[in-house]
C-alpha cells in the first residue's frame, strides 16, 4: 500500500506535467520556425566541436569529447558516450557524416518531430557504444577500449530507421541509385568485419541496430 502510493506521488508529482509542458514548448518552437531546425541544429553542434577541437585545449576536449575506456568506464564520464558522437578525427568524417544526417535527418523529423529526431540520434550514439562495448568486453575478451568518436553510430541509427519505413525508396549509395534497403545490406556486409583501421564498423552496425529498434518500437510491433 505505501509502495502503491509513493508510485502514484511521483507519477502525478508537477515536475512531470512542467516537463511535458517543456517538451511541447521546443517542439512547437521547431516546427514553427521550419520543418528541419533540429537537423540543423544537430549539424552545427557537430561543426561547433569539430572548431572547438582546434582551437580549445585538446587535453579538455580529450577528456569530455572522447569515448574510450578511461574516460567513460573508470572514470565514469557517462556523457562522453553522447558528446562523443559531435567529435570527428577530420574535415572528410565530418562531411560525410553531416551529408547524411542532411539529407536523412530531415526526413526522420518531419516524421518523428525534432524532438524525435534528437532522442533516435542520441539513441544511435548509445547503441553504437554497446556495440563497441560487445566487441572489445566480449568478443575480445576484456580488452580496454581505445579512442572512439564520430556521429557514425547516430547517423546508422537515422538512416536504419529511414530503411525500415522506405525501403524501397531510391538513394544514392557512393553516388549510384539503389533501394535504401540494397545499399543497408551493402552496409552490414561491408561492417561485418568489425575494427578496421580507424573506422569501427561495429560501432556503426550498433548504431544500426538503435536505429532499427527505435522504430518498431514505435510501431508497436514488439
């Protein structure tokens, strides 16, 4: 019975209906102002950090910008796990990543609403951590993770959510036209070798699989 009650307190306590009011706030500020302003939003967030890490000492950005084992395992800065997927290793892994959250990103959020569109992209970045989580604490038997950065794993999630309610739609996959769910499989195919040279493919297939989980989560069908 007190169990009982305290859970009806918290449910029916303010801070839940002023939160809601908050929510509906920012998302009728987006979609008033344009039907993409948190696609935006997000990509000048990734060119913000992108300048900051030339210009603010690289030893701050390195200590809450970057995913790695010390950072956000022993040290247990959780939040590196999202800051670090603003974070890009060069001017190319930005652009790319920022073309496709462009061009996808815009349709998601006339679909899921900026709000949605933020919570599948931060979604992304935490699937992608537990991918490379899996990877290095099991595949590898505990191997200590190594530096980890990049909107990979938010963008698989954006463009794995697009995939599962178009699949058929045509996109452009290095330049040549292909359903969305062709060049998805290319992707899982070519991601299937897990750490590659700087690029972790696990990471993306994580994100991938947020992605995919997000949406039929929403759908209702599990």
């Amino acid at each position: 019975m007190i169990l009982l009650s305290f859970s009806n307190l918290v449910i029916n306590m303010p801070w839940r209906q002023n939160f809601r009011k908050f929510r509906l706030k920012i998302d009728s500020y987006f979609r008033r102002n344009s039907y993409d302003g948190m696609t935006k939003l997000l990509i000048s967030t990734n060119i913000g950090v992108f300048l900051a890490w030339q210009v603010l000492d690289p030893r701050f950005m390195y200590k809450h910008f970057i995913m790695n084992e010390i950072n956000t395992i022993r040290q247990k800065k959780y939040y590196t796990i999202f800051t670090s997927s603003f974070s890009h290793t060069s001017a190319m892994h930005l652009f790319f990543n920022m073309v496709g959250l462009w061009f996808f990103g815009r349709h998601i959020e006339m679909i899921l609403g900026p709000l949605g569109l933020l919570n599948l992209y931060l979604t992304g970045s935490l699937f992608g951590y537990l991918g490379v989580w899996w990877e290095y604490k099991r595949k590898y038997w505990g191997r200590p993770i190594p530096n980890h950065l990049g909107a990979s794993g938010a963008t698989s999630a954006i463009f794995s959510y697009f995939i599962c309610g178009n699949p058929w739609e045509p996109v452009l996959f290095f330049f040549v036209p292909m359903p969305a769910v062709v060049a998805g499989l290319i992707i899982f195919f070519l991601g299937s070798g897990g750490y590659e040279g700087r690029v972790s493919h696990v990471g993306h297939l994580g994100g991938a699989l947020g992605g995919a989980i997000f949406y039929f989560l929403r759908r209702g069908l599990f």
